[in-house]
C-alpha cells in the first residue's frame, strides 16, 4: 500500500513539475528571482524559456545518469518530498501568522500534520537513498538557493543605480 501511494505521488508529482514548472519560473522572473525572459510567453500563450530550460535540464539529467531511470528515482523521490515539504511548511507558516479563526486551526493543523508527514518521508528516503544519488540534492538544492538569490540582488541592485534623485529631474527641467 506504501509503495503504491509512494508511486501515485511520484506520478502526479512528475505531471505537476512538467506542468507547471514554466509557470513557476514565471512567478519567479516577476518577482526578480530569474531572468525577465521567464515572463515572457510564446505565440501559443506558453512561457517559452521555462519549457525550454525544462527541457535542457531533463537531458543533462538523461545524460549525466545515462538515461538509467533506477539511478533517477532517488535523486527524483529527495527533490518531490523535500518540495512537498517546503510546501507545507510555508503554508503553516502563513496560517500562523493569519487571524485568529476556525479557519486558521484547521489550515494550521492540516499543512502542519502534512509538513510533519512529507518531513519524515523526505528524511527516510534521503537517509536510505543517500549512496544511490539522493547525495546531489544536498549540493544542487543550496547552489539553486544561492543562484536566485544572486539574480535577485542583481536586479535590486539595478533598480537601486536606475533611482533618479531630486537633482536628477532638476537637471531634466522637470520639477521634482
């Protein structure tokens, strides 16, 4: 029963990354996370860049493990767990910083017992598949981390240098 839960998630996992993952990267490029030319969408309304990224990412995969799926799977089951459980987590934590309501107990016990839940699968399937490659989350998941926060500080740091000043309009001839 396990196992066959175990592989309807990683199924609906699977459709929602290839699904949403142009999407996603467009939330990010709007809020200067990636590049602006995730925002943009194609002549089919589709986010191009994101599909294209996807699918440069899916064959250095395919060619980094050799198209062997069983050295996947681990690498695969760390990445679904660990975004189930950030996942859940966020949302505790935005429904402990809600209103007092019945609304908010039950969404806090909810996303709570499901980031407890995905927490402790995330922990035994890492511990378990470390050696089989669940190792490469630990190395890819912190240098994504600090890639969007690279482009994020990039693009504050623009917006900062393009500010016009009070003098700057003066010396435009508008007023300021």
């Amino acid at each position: 029963f396990v196992i066959a839960c175990t592989g309807i998630i990683l199924v609906l996992a699977a459709n929602t990354a290839f699904a949403d993952f142009p999407r996603l990267s467009s939330f990010l490029a709007r809020d200067r996370f990636l590049p602006h030319e995730f925002l943009f969408r194609g002549d089919r309304l589709a986010f191009n860049t994101g599909i294209i990224a996807l699918s440069v990412l899916s064959i250095m995969l395919v060619i980094a493990f050799n198209a062997d799926v069983t050295g996947l799977i681990p690498l695969y089951a760390v990445g679904v767990f660990a975004s189930f459980t950030f996942s859940e987590a966020g949302m505790t934590r935005r429904w402990l910083k809600a209103p007092k309501s019945p609304e908010r107990t039950r969404g806090l016990l909810l996303n709570g017992i499901g980031a407890v839940a995905t927490g402790g699968v995330l922990i035994v399937v890492a511990v378990t598949r470390f050696l089989d490659g669940a190792w490469i989350i630990l190395i890819v998941v912190p240098a994504i981390i600090l890639l969007l926060r690279g482009i994020h500080n990039h693009y504050r740091d623009v917006a900062e240098q393009l500010v016009m000043s009070s003098g700057d309009m003066r010396s435009l001839g508008r007023p300021s």
